[in-house]
C-alpha cells in the first residue's frame, strides 16, 4: 500500500485550472513591472519591439508609389487636346460646322455616329456635306455639318464634352485612348480601352424632339391618301 501511495499516478489531468480573480492580478502585475521598466512588454513574445506609426495619408502615398513603379502606363497621363467648334452662318435658317469631319478623327469615331449624337441632342435636322461621308474616320478638308437652325460654338463644345465622357473616355483609367465596336449579339456599343483593357457598354442614341414642318403634314397627308 505504502507503494502505491508513493508511486505516480497512471493518469494525468493536468494542473488544477486558475481561477479568474488569481489570473487577473497575475496580470496587472506583470503590466506594472513592464511599466516601472519603462517599455512595453508582450506576454509570450521574446524580443518583441513595437515599431514605426504610419499615418494614413503616408500609407496612401506609398501605395500610389508602388502601384506607379509596378505600372509605367497607368501614371504617365497624356493630354488630348481637340481643336475648338468653328461655326458660320449659311444664310438665315442653317449653320455649318466647318471643323466637325476633322474633330471626329481626332477622336477617331466614325462621323455617322457622332452625326446621329448631335442630330438627337439639338432636336434638328442635318447633314454632312462633302466626300467625307463615304470615310470611317471622316478625314479631310470636306465634310461640314449643316445644322438646321442658330447654334453657336459654345454649344457644339458642351455636346462634345459630353460625347467624350460618355463615348471616348474610359472610365477605369480617364483614357481617351479608346476604341469604339459594336457587339453583333447584343447590337450595342462597346468602349476598350487600350490602356487598362476595360471594357463597358455606352447608353444608345435617342432621337430628341422633332418639330412637325409643313413637308412632314404633306408627306402625312399623302400616306394616308
């Protein structure tokens, strides 16, 4: 029996658990030795020191950094610069736009496009006159837009820049270096971007006001007799 007593026990449970209130004071006395040392002490981690605070507006500079060194195309931003709306009155009711076959190439969409845009938007009726009509790109000295109506520069400059924001620029990366396709299965137009690769669908062209002339009552007239 003596033996038995002196001798191991088969099973281990371990050490008696502590109790909350002996663990706590455990540790705010080793949190008051680490302060009467004067620096902060982890608990467990051997040669730990705490290091350097950042501050957000740091953190968000070194990530512009990284981000401009890992990706050349995306930080070096050119400047597209497109030559002013030249407008000029042809006779009292119409006004061409003399520049508007070189505008369209250098935003490089086809000009029946960019036609169809600014019909929808001014409500009026147009045309292009020239050769130009028979090019994508709409190059060359020909090709003036005649606008039924009184329209100043400054408005075919408005509807230019919303055309480009909403037909030319990319709106991942603000490129213009875009191009403009249509999708056969869905029959809508597509951005690529050729800088960052993205691609979205552009709202479709709708038709704004018509005004009914004395041609449209006749031509009415004469469909329904």
């Amino acid at each position: 029996m003596g033996d038995e007593e002196g001798a191991e026990p088969v099973f281990d449970f371990g050490a008696k658990k502590k109790s909350k209130k002996k663990a706590q004071k455990e540790k705010e006395k080793v949190e008051e030795e680490g302060g009467a040392d004067g620096g902060d002490v982890l608990v467990g981690v051997e040669g730990w020191a705490p290091g350097p605070v950042f501050e957000y507006s740091e953190m968000l500079n070194r990530l512009y950094e990284i981000i401009e060194a890992k990706n050349p195309s995306l930080s070096n931003k050119e400047r597209y610069v497109l030559k002013p709306p030249q407008c000029v009155r042809v006779g009292s009711k119409r006004v061409a736009w003399v520049n508007f076959s070189e505008i369209c190439g250098m935003m490089k969409r086809p000009v029946e496009h960019v036609v169809q845009f600014v019909l929808a938007e001014f409500g009026t009726e147009g045309s292009i006159a020239g050769a130009a009509t028979t090019r994508s790109e709409g190059q060359g000295q020909d090709g003036q837009l005649i606008l039924k109506g009184r329209y100043l520069p400054k408005h075919c400059e408005s509807l230019l820049r919303k055309y480009i924001k909403e037909y030319v620029t990319c709106e991942m990366c603000k490129s213009a270096a875009t191009h403009l396709k249509r999708d056969p299965s869905t029959r809508l137009f597509m951005v690529d971007c050729t800088n960052c690769g993205a691609t979205r669908t552009t709202a479709s062209i709708k038709a704004g006001y018509h005004a009914v002339t004395r041609g449209d009552r006749k031509a009415a007239k004469a469909a329904k007799a």
